[in-house]
C-alpha cells in the first residue's frame, strides 16, 4: 500500500508540476517571511528583516532541488529530458546523414603545402 501511495504521488507531480513548483514556491516564499518577522520583531527594521531573511534562507533553486530528489521526480524528469534528446539525436542523424568525406583535387590545389 505504501508503494503505490508514493507511486501515485510521483505521477502526481510529474503532471501536475506548476502547482507543485507554486506549492513549493509559496512554501519557501513563507519560511523567508517568517523569518523576517521574527527579525522584525526583534528591533531590525522591515526592509532590513527582509534583506537578511533572504540572505539568510540562501538560494530557492537548491532548496527546490532537494523537493524535487525527496518527491522522486527529479530522477524521472531527468530521464525523459534525455530520452528526448536521444531521440532528437537520432531524428536528426536520420534525417541529415553525414557526407562521406573526400578530398577532391580543387580541395587539395587550395591547400597551403610547406616547402622543405
């Protein structure tokens, strides 16, 4: 039961990633302010509070990063990101194969030689 409870949960979050990443946000957005009100309460002022709150919680990118290895889904975005550039890779070598490489003598007549 517990298995497919976090199954579900990663599915979830894989088709519902903008209100997850809003939820995420939101949740970070909220530990910054209630930081700053506590620095506001003791004596900083607010535009100060705020400043240092920031300073303090560091950079969203790291933190939401960490959600997203804790929910599970970071090892399932990364796979599909590279089965979708696999796949462009190979459409493009399909498409576009490459020229055999020859060296033709008009190639070879504008080619520098160095005399001995």
């Amino acid at each position: 039961m517990r298995v497919f409870t976090s199954l579900r949960s990663v599915v979830s979050a894989l088709f519902h990633r903008s209100l997850v990443e809003n939820e995420v946000e939101e949740e970070l957005r909220a530990h910054i302010q209630d930081r700053a009100n506590d620095l506001k309460r003791s004596g900083v002022p607010r535009a100060e509070a705020e400043r240092r709150a920031r300073i303090e919680f560091g950079g969203y990118e790291k933190y939401k990063e960490e959600i997203r290895e804790a929910q599970g889904t970071h090892f399932l975005e990364t796979l599909i990101q590279d089965l979708r550039y696999g796949l462009r890779m190979l459409r493009n070598l399909l498409v576009s194969p490459p020229l055999p490489y020859s060296r033709s003598p008009s190639a070879s007549a504008r080619t520098p030689r160095s005399s001995p």
